[in-house]
C-alpha cells in the first residue's frame, strides 16, 4: 500500500518532465504553456480520480487541489473539489470554513457557476449565515441554471425575505422535464396547494400525470378534486381508461362512484355496476344499492340489497322498505303476481305487515290491500303468514264480520311461534288503541284455547291481573316462552311482588339459560333489589350475558351495578367505563354512573351525571335518588 501512494505521487512528476523540454524544476509557477498546464491538470486529475477508486481520499484531495492549482481557470475542477468538500462541510466546521473561504475567492474573481454557487448557497444556508446564503442561491440562477436552484431560492425568500416571487416556481417546473425532475414538480405542488392555489397544483399535476403516469400522483389530483362542486372531465376520462384497462384501485373506484352518487348521476354509478359487484365493497355496493333505488332500478337494488345483507353492509329494515316500495309499485299496476313475489322477499311477518299499513293508510285503499291479500293468501307458500296479513288488513279496514271467520282458520302455534301477539293485542291497548271494545271479545275466544298466548295478550292491552292469571295457568300446564317469562317478571316488578319474582326469575333462568336478556333481567333484579344471597349467582349470569352479547350497554350498567351492590366500587367503574356514551341518553344508567362514581371518591363526574339525571327525566323517584346523592357530595 505504501509503495502504491508513492507511485500515485510520482507518476505525475514522471508526467511532468516529459511535457517539459529543458531539465529544468518544473513547478505550477513555471509552466506559462496553457496547454502544458492544461495537460499537467488533467494528469493530476485522473490520478486523484484513481487514488479515489484505490480508496487512498487523502492523496486524491491532494491531487486534486494540485490539478486546479495548475489550472485555475477549470469550472470542472472547481465543481469537483466542492464535490469532495461538500459532505465534509456539513459535519466538519473546518472543512466548512475551507470551502466558504475557497467560494468567496471565486466569486470575488467572477465565478458565477450554478452548481458551485447553489452549493455554497446551501452550506451557508446549513450555517445560518443568510446574508451569504442570499448572495450565492442567487447567484446560482444564472447560467442555465437547475430546476432545483429556483426552487431553493424560492423557499429561502419566503422564509426569510417574504413574499418570495412567484416566478421562481415558475422557472423551476418550466418544460421539458426529465425524470429527475419529478421530486421538484411534486413539491412546487405542494407549495401551490399551501399558498390556497389549488387549480395551479391542480394543472401541474395533471401535466406531471401525463408525462409519467404514476398512481400517487392521480392520488393527489383526486383529492384536490374533492374540494371542487364538480368531476372534472379531465380525472374522469383517466379513472375512465384506467377502468377500461382494469387498472384502477378499489379507492378510485370509490371515489369514482361516490362522485357520481354525489352528483345525483345515479345513472353512471349503475352503469359500473358490474365493476362493483366484482369489487365487492362494501361501501361501493351500498352507493351502487342506493343509485338503483335513485333511478328506480328496483329490480337491481333488491339483487344489490340481498348482497349487502348476506355482507351485513345494510340491516333487514332498511332492505324490506325497497321490497316494499315494490311491492306498492305493482299492486298499482294491479300486477298481483309479481306484487306478492316482492311481498314474499320481505321474510319479516311485521315487517310486511308494516308495509302493508302504511300504504293502505297514506293512499286510503284498505280495500285494494285487502283485495291483494285474499289474492295473496290463496298462492303464498306461507298461508298462515298470509292468513295472519288477511286478518289484521281486515281488522283495520273496519271488516268486523270477517274476523271470526278468519280467527278459526288461525293456528295459536303459528302466532305464538312467531312472536305476533303484539300485532293482535295493539289496537286494544288503552294507550294505542283504536279499536272499539267489544271487538275485543272474538280474539279473546279465539285465545282463551291457549293460556300462554293470553297472558301474553292481555299483558300488551295493558290488563296486568288478567294477565298474571293466564300466565300462571300456563305454567301450571307446564307451558312458557321467553317472551312470557320476560312479561311476567316485568308485572311482578311494577307490582312489587319480589317473592314471586325471585322465584320466578330462578326458574326462568334455569329454562333460558343461554338467552342474555334474561340472564340480564336476573342480574339486574338481584342487584337493584338487594338479594344479597344471589350476588354470587347473580355476577356469573351477567357475566354469561356479556359473553353473549358484549357490547350491550345495558348488560355492563346490570354488571356496574352489581358490583356496586357488593361493595366492589372499583369493579364497578371499570364495568361502567362501557357505558359512558349511552348515559348521556338514559337516566337510569346515569343515576348508576353517578353513584358509582361518588363511591371511588371521583365526585366531579359524579356530580355531572348526577346533574345530567336531571335533564333526562321527570321521574320522581330518580329525581329525588339523584338529589340525594347532589345534596351528600355537597356535604363533602
């Protein structure tokens, strides 16, 4: 390695006395000759160049230096030493200084190179020494000057002699471009897009979409877009073609189609039908759903709707108010065939129902309705669903003579099984009824067969004393449901009867107990009415409860105040973290809330749910519980 350094050192010299004619020391100081100078240079030059490859930097600097010594008047030898210097410059104050010092003596003697200039500019710029900084990024601009250089000089001046003029960008994104000057066009977009210039980003970016095709850049065309009333013809002939070429992503299709939904162009959106079904978004589906309902492409819409509900991208209800839209379409075209195949689809017995109601009502054509349905009832592979629809179209219309007749053809199991009771038992309610009394006797006949549906009936018209009997005698018979045993145990609440209710809730529990809502029900009753000696059956009902359903509110509020009851007051916090948003609507859980967590000693939030008890109810019991507590955190 060492005999290698000395050659580096020597060729030259050996390359310097050939170029001479005399014997005589030949030093940069005595070659007058430019071209012997020119030519000592370039040796130099290509043996620093070599030494660098050889990993010897020192006497490549060397060399280096002594190359532009013997020609000073080099551009290239000048932009190759700060090539070398500028690295260091930045991590060495040294170095740094050199190089500040080497740039003031050439443009003291007139070098205005670019490149060299922009470098000097920068260090200074790096060195916090402006003034400079300024001198030499200006100096920079002049002969055929890069891109770069615009741009860097118009970030100086808007930093630090604002405004910085515009023209600056306008040099650095001038034409022709070349791939490498990509990353300036992106930024002085950016620039135009934080000075509110949207529409001059807006254009760059469409030349710089044109002249390199690259996603990101589409990406950022398209969100300037969504600022903009309209789709500009320009973004959607390219989300266009690249659709056509089945380039596009998932996220411009939605866009695509979310523009069009927007600009009520439903028409556009279901022409991409088949693209959205094959995309299977969600999202796209559900614009794709609600386009056809838009247009009326109804059939569509129910194919789309089905999908969505297999996805769970829609609830049932929302799905059954199209097949019902349907539905009226062609029972007023007087279609009854495809009337009841759209009725059909809607698999929900009081769903249909609902349908059926309020058509009827808004366009007072109960006789149509019930013309459709002795149609439907007479081709439904459900008859007991559609008989059930004949009955309740005929109640409504104010058919009184039809209803025995078509209570005798009603199977009680097929009511019950189907949970319809409600359906029957409304129009008698004192609250929501509309029917005349004595109506009320042909279904009592027709229920008095079944005790289980009885109590069941009399419990929703409001007759809790009938009720508790027919419930009662049900159980005797050894028959129950869910819904019973729940409507049974909310009787005995309001009654106050907690020896039955605890006896009833235990057997409840025991029949159901893989149902949430009644593990809750026995939760709840065992720590709202203090039945010490369930807590430790009570807690694991819960528990099971919110394994069943976990994000049930109503379950962590049971569990909260559970574990209040038994003295648990942390448990009870954390349980009642889950129920924060749903306290700013429900008094009860608010009460809980702010009971709990006064226990923990948090009595500013206590305070405020307490407080918020108040807003949400007129109930004098929670009023006078929640200024109980107000008034003992007063006292605190």
């Amino acid at each position: 390695m060492i005999i290698k350094k000395i050659l580096i050192l020597l060729l030259p010299l050996l390359l310097l006395s050939c170029a001479t004619t005399g014997r005589e020391e030949v030093t940069n100081k005595n070659v007058g000759d430019e071209e012997s100078r020119l030519f000592m240079a370039l040796a130099y030059f290509n043996f620093s160049e070599y030494a660098l490859q050889e990993g010897d930097i020192d006497n490549a600097w060397q060399l280096l230096r002594l190359a532009h010594d013997t020609y000073p008047e080099s551009i290239y030898l000048k932009e190759k030493m700060l090539m070398y210097l500028s690295p260091k410059a930045f991590r060495d104050s040294t170095a740094a200084q050199y190089m500040l010092q080497l740039g003031a003596q050439w443009y003291a003697s007139g070098v205005y190179n670019s490149r060299i200039m922009f470098s000097l500019g920068e260090l200074s710029l790096y060195r916090r020494e402006l003034a400079e900084a300024d001198i030499y990024l200006a100096a920079s601009l002049y002969e055929e000057a890069e891109k770069e250089c615009y741009l860097t000089y118009y970030m100086f001046e808007k930093l630090y002699n604002p405004p910085a003029d515009t023209l600056l960008l306008g040099k650095a994104i001038a034409e022709p471009w070349a791939d490498k000057d990509k990353d300036i066009i992106y930024r002085v977009a950016d620039i135009y897009k934080e000075n509110g210039e949207d529409s001059l980003a807006y254009d760059l970016l469409y030349k710089a979409y044109l002249r390199w095709e690259e996603p990101h850049i589409l990406q950022n065309l398209v969100a300037l877009q969504q600022y903009q009333e309209h789709l500009d013809d320009k973004v959607e002939s390219i989300l266009l073609n690249l659709l056509a070429a089945g380039n596009l992503s998932s996220q411009l299709l939605e866009y695509l189609v979310t523009e069009y939904y927007t600009q009520q162009e439903y028409g556009k959106v279901i022409a991409l039908e088949q693209e959205c079904r094959r995309l299977g978004d969600e999202y796209i589906l559900k614009i794709l759903y609600l386009s056809a309902i838009e247009s009326q492409a109804y059939e569509m819409a129910i194919e789309v709707g089905n999908l969505l509900l297999l996805l769970e991208g829609i609830s049932p209800d929302q799905h059954y108010l199209i097949l019902g839209k349907l539905w009226e379409m062609e029972l007023s075209r007087d279609n009854l065939k495809e009337a009841a195949r759209y009725l059909s689809m809607i698999k929900d017995l009081r769903q249909q129902y609902v349908i059926i109601k309020m058509v009827a009502e808004e366009l007072n054509a109960w006789n149509d309705v019930v013309s459709f349905l002795e149609y439907y009832y007479q081709n439904a592979e459900d008859s007991s669903g559609a008989l059930f629809l004949l009955l309740l179209a005929n109640r409504d219309a104010g058919n009184e003579s039809r209803i025995p007749e078509l209570l005798s053809l009603l199977d009680p199991e097929y009511v019950l099984e189907h949970d319809l009771i409600v359906l029957l038992a409304l129009p008698f309610n004192e609250e929501t009824g509309n029917v005349e009394a004595g109506e009320k006797g042909f279904y009592i006949s027709f229920l008095q067969q079944n005790p289980l549906l009885a109590g069941l009936f009399y419990y929703y018209i409001g007759d809790d004393e009938q009720a508790l009997f027919s419930m009662r005698q049900a159980l005797l018979e050894g028959e129950h449901s869910l819904e019973m045993l729940l409507m049974y145990g909310n009787i005995l609440e309001k009654a106050g009867d907690e020896e039955e209710l605890h006896r009833i809730l235990k057997q409840a529990v025991a029949l159901y107990p893989e149902e949430a809502v009644m593990l809750n029900f026995y939760g709840y009753m065992a720590a709202d009415l203090q039945w010490a000696n369930e807590y430790n059956k009570a807690k694991p009902a819960l528990l099971k409860a919110l394994e069943l359903e976990p994000d049930n509110a109503m379950y962590w509020d049971s569990l909260g105040w559970l574990y209040y009851r038994m003295g648990h007051y942390a448990e009870a916090k954390t349980a009642m973290l889950k129920t924060t948003e749903v306290a700013q609507v429900n008094a009860d859980i608010a009460l809980h809330y702010g009971i709990i967590l006064a226990s923990n000693g948090d009595t500013d939030k206590a305070r405020e749910y307490l407080q918020l008890v108040i807003t949400l109810t007129e109930d004098e019991e929670m009023l006078t519980e929640a200024n109980k507590h107000l008034a003992a955190l007063d006292k605190e």
